[in-house]
C-alpha cells in the first residue's frame, strides 16, 4: 500500500518550497482532533510572524511521535536527512561541550521540523551567529499551586514598570499554559551569566515591591502561593516555548504575543492552533517591532552590584549544571543537615 502524504507549498523569502507532510491525518491532540497537516497548515499560516520571532536562533525541538500522549523527546541537531534549505550552527553547552543545532531561517523549516513531529519549539535568546551574546532578556513569570495565570497579570504589569526604570521595553506573551513570559531586547554585548545577574537583579527588585504576591525562591518548598520569577530560564541552553509556538496541551494552546493593553481582559485557553491564525489577520503581531531597538543591561546590572554589597549574592542554578562561582549549596532547605548541638 502506498504511504500517504501530501505535498505543502510554503512561500518563504527564497520563494516557494514544497514540503512533504507524511501521515498527515495523525492526530496529535486527540481532544480538539487537531492533526499533523493541521498542525503543518497552522504554521503556515503564522509563518512570517512565527519567523520574526523566532528565526536565526538556535533551536531545540520538542518531538511526539505519537501525538501529545505519547512519547516525547528533545531534538537540539537538525535530524538525518534535513533538506538542504535547513541549516545549523555550533553552539556550546554548559557542559562545554561544542553541538550543531538547528536554525530556523523560513517558513518551511518550521513546516519541515513539524513533519518529523515537531510540537513545540524552544529558541535560543541569542542569535545564530553570536550565540554566546543573547540579545533578548527573558522572565518567566510562573504562577505556584494556588495562584493562577489572573495572579500573574498584575505582576507582569509590575515588571513592566520595573523593566521601564531599568531602560529597558518589555514585550509579554502567554506561555501557553498558566503563566506569562515577559522578554525584553537588549543589545547582545553580555555573556549569559551577566543575563541571568540582570534578570535576578529585576527579580529581587520586583519581589521587594510585591512581596505577598512574588518570589524568587529556587526551592519550591519556599514559594508559597505566589508567582515564582523563574530566573534559571535566563541561563545558557535554557529555553521556553517560543512565540506563536504550540504546546503539547490537550486545547492544543499557543504562546501568544499580547499588546500589553490586552493582558487585563486576556484568558489563555483563547489563543490556540485554531484561533491565533486569524486573530494575527485582525490584529498583526505585537512583536513586529520588538527587535528594532536594543536597550542595555547596565542599569540593572548596577542593582545587582547594589544588592551583592548589601549580601545578596548567586542563586541555584539547575542541578544539571557544574558548580558556579558564587552559588549556595544546592541542597532542598528541608533536607540541609542540621548542624550537631
């Protein structure tokens, strides 16, 4: 019997290109009955917006061969047999070690990277050519059991103003799920490290003026009910879920860029695979501009030093990576030893 495909024209700035769509009727979010080819149609149909957000960054693919109840996996090199439109570029890990990862430079890469059953999509926030330099600084705002993504809307809008004293635009998406990510552009000058100083320094800055609705505690057994800024998404080889990218829910939702004066009225469950496409039609993609001006990180690298004179020093980073300079014991506070009296 003969496989069946189907053959996807996707324009693209080197113009048309056909892309194979294998096992197109796979369905892949069993609830809504979205499918392979749907998924395919749907970056399609975002495509230049999916590009601008996401293009000429190392990449990290999220794979489900088997729909999103199935098996998943990471895939960080382009994978055998890549068409020759689909490029990589050599980026080091915090382990040193040197690895080709994927670039997405168009439209039909990301077509392609969903025919080998690409769900999400994770993108570096440095670019291709210097992935050592980010030149996006990135917060995750990540509501804790018994808050939820309402808890993270005023919060967001703090940081906002936070980020606005610092010299620095911010720009804020749904993650799909039930919190927020608030990125903002920055001139790719610093290494990660610096990054992630500046992004704590922002953290520290925003739990002290919400400090019963916010914190910046590592260990989970610390937050209480209140929105964890995420910092280690600051870190080298450390993603999120891309703009416009879909993520592995069962209502098959969206990382959806929002106007800022959107995100009081906003509900996540909206902005999904069937919807987002027409609400780019009707409203355009608030982050068009987001990479026109770069600001810097000198101010906030300035309340870091400010906060390390007063004792605030390094925070955890994940238990995958080497000891840093700096950094507390990586030990659960519950489980610490206590000391022998």
């Amino acid at each position: 019997m003969a496989s069946e495909a189907v053959i996807l024209p996707v324009g693209g700035p080197h113009g048309e290109r056909e892309v194979r769509i294998s096992s197109p009727r796979r369905i892949l979010w069993p609830e809504p009955g979205i499918s392979k080819l749907d998924l395919a149609n749907y970056v399609v149909a975002v495509g230049e917006a999916f590009v601008t957000a996401n293009g000429d960054r190392p990449v990290s693919l999220q794979r489900f061969p088997e729909g999103i109840d199935g098996e998943q996996f990471f895939s960080k090199n382009p994978p055998k047999g890549a068409p020759e439109f689909v490029r990589s570029v050599m980026v080091v890990y915090p382990s040193a070690r040197s690895h080709p990862q994927l670039v997405i430079d168009e439209p039909a890469v990301a077509v392609w990277a969903v025919q080998m059953n690409t769900v999400v999509f994770h993108p570096w926030a440095s670019r291709a050519e210097n992935s050592d330099n980010p030149d996006q600084l990135r917060i995750d705002l990540d509501p804790q059991p018994g808050t939820d993504f309402d808890d993270a809307i005023p919060v967001a809008l703090e940081l906002k103003s936070v980020l606005a004293e610092a010299g620095l635009t911010a720009y804020v998406k749904t993650s799909g799920n039930r919190g927020l990510h608030i990125f903002a552009p920055i001139e790719p000058v610093h290494e990660f490290l610096e990054v992630r100083h500046a992004v704590i320094a922002a953290a520290r800055e925003l739990q002290r003026r919400m400090p019963e609705k916010v914190t910046t505690a590592w260990w989970k057994e610390e937050r209480g009910q209140r929105v964890f800024v995420d910092f280690n998404q600051a870190n080298r080889d450390r993603t999120m879920a891309g703009a416009y990218s879909p993520r592995a829910l069962a209502h098959a939702p969206v990382s959806c860029p929002l106007e800022w004066d959107e995100l009081e009225s906003a509900n996540p469950r909206n902005y999904t695979i069937a919807t987002v496409p027409e609400r780019l039609k009707k409203v355009g993609d608030p982050w068009a501009d987001m990479q026109a001006q770069l600001g810097s990180i000198a101010a906030l690298l300035g309340w870091w030093d400010r906060d390390v004179a007063a004792g605030l020093g390094e925070l955890p980073f994940p238990p995958d990576y080497p000891k840093m300079p700096g950094e507390p014991p990586r030990v659960q506070p519950s489980r610490a030893r206590k000391p022998d009296v």
